[in-house]
C-alpha cells in the first residue's frame, strides 16, 4: 500500500468514532433537551472531545484484540461517546 491508501484506511478506521461523536452531539441538542440541559459547549467542541475519545476506544480494541471491528469494541465506543454526551450536559444534575 502506497502513503495515499494508508491515509485512506486511517480515516476508515476513525471514522465510526467521528460519526457518532457528531451523531451523539446532535442528538443532544436537538433530540434529548427535554431529559438532558443543554452542554455549554459549542457543538465543534462535542464532537472534537467525543471523537478524540471514540478514536482513543478504536484503538484501544485493536490493541486488545489485535483486529479492527469486533463488536465489542463497537459497544464501548458508543458506551464512551454517549457517556461523554451525557458529561459534557451536565446530566446527572437533573
């Protein structure tokens, strides 16, 4: 594989991380402002903290399991981004 192939499968690879963040940061604002306040953080800044994290937990389960894609690793990065969602509300205060 040639720096252009690698560069494509890196982004593969965070790119379920970066869609739920922004996934999990929307839903917030638009969805949830009944049962969760509104984040005082802008919404670049949800999804940058998410999808740092989100990326963190992909490899994370590379590491783990040494393959991409297991579903346990998918499970934790949902878990992480929407527990990360919910800190970043300030949830626990309603």
């Amino acid at each position: 594989m040639g720096p252009y192939e690698h560069l494509i499968h890196t982004f593969n690879f965070m790119a379920p991380a970066w869609g739920i963040a922004l996934f999990c940061a929307i839903a917030a604002r638009v969805g949830a402002p009944r049962w969760l306040p509104l984040a005082p953080w802008s919404l670049f800044t949800q999804t940058l903290f998410s999808g740092v994290l989100g990326t963190a937990v992909l490899v994370g389960g590379v590491l783990v399991w040494g393959v991409d894609g297991k579903m346990a690793t998918y499970c934790a990065l949902i878990i992480t981004c929407a527990t990360a969602q919910w800190l970043m509300c300030k949830g626990w205060q309603r």
